[in-house]
C-alpha cells in the first residue's frame, strides 16, 4: 500500500458531454483525492485534518500489507530521536540487537489499531528484539504525551522526529512503515501499510533477523 502522489497531467481529450458547473466539478475533485487516500494508507505530505479524515476511513478498509524484502541491505539511518522529557536515541546506536522501527502518528488510524500488538510484540521478544516507535506528528510533544497517557503502553516508548525526515531517509511516503533490522543495522524487510503483528506468519518473518 504506497502513497499516491499527484495526478499526472494528461493530454486534451474531445469533448463528449458538456463540462461540470465549477462547484460540482470541485466536489468531484476532493472526491477523487479522498478515495487516492484511502486506498494509499495515511499520505504523510498532507495537513493532519486531511490525513485523519482518510486515515479513518481507510481504518474501515480492507488493508492486505505484505512483507517487502526489496530494500535487504539497506542501513538504519543514523538519525537521532527524542522524547517528551528530552531524551534523545541515536539509531545507530540501536545496532547490536535486532530491531523493528515502527513510524507512526497520531491522526493515523491504521498506525494507532496497531501500536498495541507491537507493544505485545516488544514485551514477548524482551531483550531479543528491541521495537522502536517514532512519532511522525508535526505537533511533537504536544501530540505525542497525551496519547501515550491515555493507551498506557506497557514496553512502548514515545520517541519522535515531527521534522519528518526519517520517512524520507526511508523513502517512505506513507504511514505506517515498519522496518526490521538485523543486530548488524542491515534492513531485513520492511511493510508499508497496516499489518496483523499478533500472526504466526510475523513471528516467522522476524526469526530471520533474531536466529
């Protein structure tokens, strides 16, 4: 599931019908941009209102993400993140233990259905995996504090990086994307798009960074 981007330009065609009255043509169009965002996912360029209005109903979608193994290699960006007290977490630092980063946001109902299985996820692997959330809210803090408050994760912890920069070192223009990386910082696989991280099939998947 990727974002899509701009509709391209396409060339003049003959006019068969009459052309729509500029207000009906205007719906039609905010039509077609909120139907892309649907089937995309939560396209992380546009404004937060926007973004949550598809994310909810992209929530109500049916969602088939598939492991992406296209990218195996690739480093973990060495990137530092920071949380509402101020602490930070150089990436690169990450490395020596497995782990699956996780970027998320708060308007985005596909990442938030998720969070919780990864916080299952973190508290079975334990020290045998390390899963890292990072918060792609432009709000910082101010969107990230209160939401952890209230969903009272057990192993979860609420880094962010709101400059967005992360998902571009990623090349990733949707959310939620989750990579997994071997104890050596080398991109195993990675998903774009919502996915069940409580099935067997994951837990087969991530044996192949934690073996």
């Amino acid at each position: 599931m990727i974002a899509l981007g701009p509709l391209a330009n396409l060339p003049p065609h003959i006019a068969l019908e009459p052309p729509l009255s500029p207000s009906l043509s205007s719906r039609f169009s905010l039509t077609i941009i909120a139907l892309a965002l649907v089937v995309a996912g939560c396209d992380r360029q546009a404004p937060e209102e926007a973004q949550g209005e598809a994310a909810l109903a992209a929530d109500k979608a049916d969602l088939s993400s598939v492991i992406d193994r296209s990218r195996a290699g690739d480093l973990m960006p060495a990137m530092t993140v920071s949380d509402p007290a101020g602490n930070q977490l150089n990436l690169a630092a990450a490395q020596g233990t497995p782990v699956l980063l996780n970027l998320w946001a708060t308007w985005c109902a596909p990442c938030v259905k998720e969070l919780p299985q990864l916080d299952d996820l973190a508290g079975e692997y334990g020290d045998s995996l390390r899963v890292i959330t990072v918060s792609q809210d432009m709000g910082g803090a101010e969107k990230v504090e209160p939401f952890f408050t209230q969903m009272q994760f057990e192993h979860l912890e609420p880094w962010m990086e709101p400059d967005l920069e992360l998902g571009f070192a990623l090349e990733s223009q949707s959310l939620p994307t989750t990579v997994l990386y071997d104890a050596s910082g080398r991109e195993v696989w990675r998903v774009v798009g919502e996915y069940d991280w409580s099935s067997a099939e994951v837990r087969e998947a991530i044996a192949e960074a934690t073996r």
